[in-house]
C-alpha cells in the first residue's frame, strides 16, 4: 500500500499500491562475529542509550539530567550500582530489564573500560541469542522473470478508488510503466511505486510515485488517465497544493534514489492548473 489522498465532499479515499512478487526465507541465525565485550558495549550505547545521554536537546526535558558522557559514571558509581540502574531505571531513566546478561556486562564493560580487552568467544553470543531468535529473516528479494519483470501478473502497480461511505471500489488503473514495455505498444504495465496522490476540489488525482519517472493526472470520477509529465527523477514523495496570485498550483519534490535505488535528482516542480 501507498499513502492515500482522500476526498471529504464524496467519501472516496485514493491510494496507490505496489503489486509485484517478492521473496522471503528464515535461516538459522548466522554465527555472530567474535567482537569484544567493549565493542558491543558500545554498540548498545550507542544505539539505546545516546539518544538521551549525549544529546542536549533530549536531556533538558529531564528534571535530572542523563549524564552526558556515560563513562564518567566509572568515577562516581561501582559496576553493581550501574548495573541496578540499567535493569530498574531511575526517576525518568526507563530500566532495560529485557537485556541479556551478556549485553548488561557489556554495557558495564564499557562503562568501565576495564573490559577493553575482554573479547566474546564466537559462540558465547550466539547462545545465548540463538535462544531468543533463532531464526533471522534474509529480507526482501525480487522475484523476477529472465527479462528483469515481476514473474506475476500485470498490473504491477495500481491507483484505486474507494468509496468508503460503501466499503466499494470505484476505479481501478494501472499505474505507472516499463517504458520499453509501452514502446512494443504494451498498455501500462504498472510498476512499483512508493509516494502518495493528492486529490483537487478541480476533480484532479496527482501521483508520481512510478519508477517511470513520470507525474500524472486522472480524473478522480471516472479514473481516466489525463495527463503526464516526464520528470528528470523519480517522484517518490506526495505532491502538494497551494493557491499563489490567483492561481491554484501542484508541487512535487523529484529526488529519485532511495529504496527504488533510481537514478537522483534534485529538482522540485510546480505546476499550474488552468
Ligand atoms: C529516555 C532517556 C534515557 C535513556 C534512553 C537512557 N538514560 Fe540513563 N539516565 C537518564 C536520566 C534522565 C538519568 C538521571 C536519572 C535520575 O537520577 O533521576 C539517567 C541516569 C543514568 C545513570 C546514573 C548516572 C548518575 O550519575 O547517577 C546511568 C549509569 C545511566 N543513566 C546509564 C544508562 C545506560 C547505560 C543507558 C542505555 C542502556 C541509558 N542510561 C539510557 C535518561 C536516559
């Protein structure tokens, strides 16, 4: 699923969807690097723990204050008085109560640096880790067909409207095409698209959103296909709406890239309607 305009006069939500065959597997979880106790400290802090220590802008909401640097901690508090404030908290300090015995020592050996040198034999994590998730996800892969096209019929992407008041669909097109899939005189194939429509009180649904690099209109009563415009990049944002001297304008931001991995651009457009 897309983002979604709707439209509050007739009750009819518009959103945009990707409809391409995707693969996923488990696998056991895979052996886990030897790293030292310090190293994975640090990692842990770095991703649980800075967002409030180290960070003022977070820290002045606090009646008292994280202590920015948490290895001056070492001076002030034994390993057992950090290791009682990490499992229950503090005044406005949360307690990490879930952590694993290995990943509360590591945090200790941080903090402390004594355990600079202590390194994690390769199968001392994965233990203990193995038990809690013992498979991982490989993520997701494209399931193509020999030409580079998903193996699963078309459309491969959509715009749909809805008529929530009914719980009915008004329209369904495809959106967005494989350019040299149109020159062999192919209807749009629809392609994978991330970005969200808008609709306009005009009667108008903008959406770029294609791996076309196009922006289009349709007519949000009948969803016929009015009109595109080639951009340099991809639009994988929601175009905006404002009105300026008079005239009602649709803005959209191409800046390609991202997840689609298209090529980048920097340009924002705008467009007039008559
Ligand atoms: C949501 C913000 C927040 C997060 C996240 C957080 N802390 Fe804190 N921490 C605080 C606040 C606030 C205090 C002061 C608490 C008090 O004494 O009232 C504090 C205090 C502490 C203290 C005691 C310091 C002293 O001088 O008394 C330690 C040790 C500590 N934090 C370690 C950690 C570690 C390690 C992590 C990551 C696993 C962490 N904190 C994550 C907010 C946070």
């Amino acid at each position: 699923m897309g983002r979604s305009g709707s439209d509050p006069e007739t009750g009819i939500l518009y959103v945009n969807a990707s409809n391409e065959a995707e693969w996923i597997s488990m696998r056991p979880s895979q052996p886990v690097e030897s790293i030292t106790s310090f190293q994975l400290g640090s990692q842990i802090v770095q991703s649980m723990c800075s967002n409030c220590h180290g960070n003022p802008i977070a820290a002045a909401q606090f009646p008292e204050k994280p202590p920015a640097s948490l290895e001056s901690v070492a001076h002030r508090m034994s390993r057992p008085e950090v290791e009682s404030i990490l499992t229950a908290g503090r005044g406005a300090m949360p307690g990490f109560g879930y952590l694993l015995d290995v990943e509360r020592k590591a945090i200790t050996d941080f903090i402390f640096a004594s355990g600079k040198n202590v390194h994690l034999q390769p199968g001392e994590l994965d233990a203990q880790w193995k038990d809690e998730i013992p498979y991982q996800a490989t993520g997701h892969h494209d399931f193509r067909d020999p030409d580079g096209y998903p193996v699963n019929p078309r459309p491969w992407g959509t715009l749909t409207a809805l008529n929530l008041n009914q719980g009915t669909m008004l329209w369904q097109v495809a959106l967005g095409t494989y350019p040299e899939l149109e020159r062999r005189g192919f209807q749009p194939t629809g392609t994978f698209n991330i970005g969200g429509p808008i609709v306009t009180a005009g009667g108008l649904v903008f959406i770029g959103a294609t791996m076309d690099e196009r922006f289009r209109a349709f007519d949000k009563d009948s969803g016929e296909h009015l009109w595109e415009f080639q951009l340099d990049a991809g639009a994988y944002a929601t175009p905006a709406t404002y009105s300026c001297n008079g005239k009602q304008w649709i803005a959209i931001a191409a800046g390609g890239g991202g997840k689609p991995g298209t090529r980048s651009g920097n340009k924002l457009y705008a467009f007039t309607l008559p």
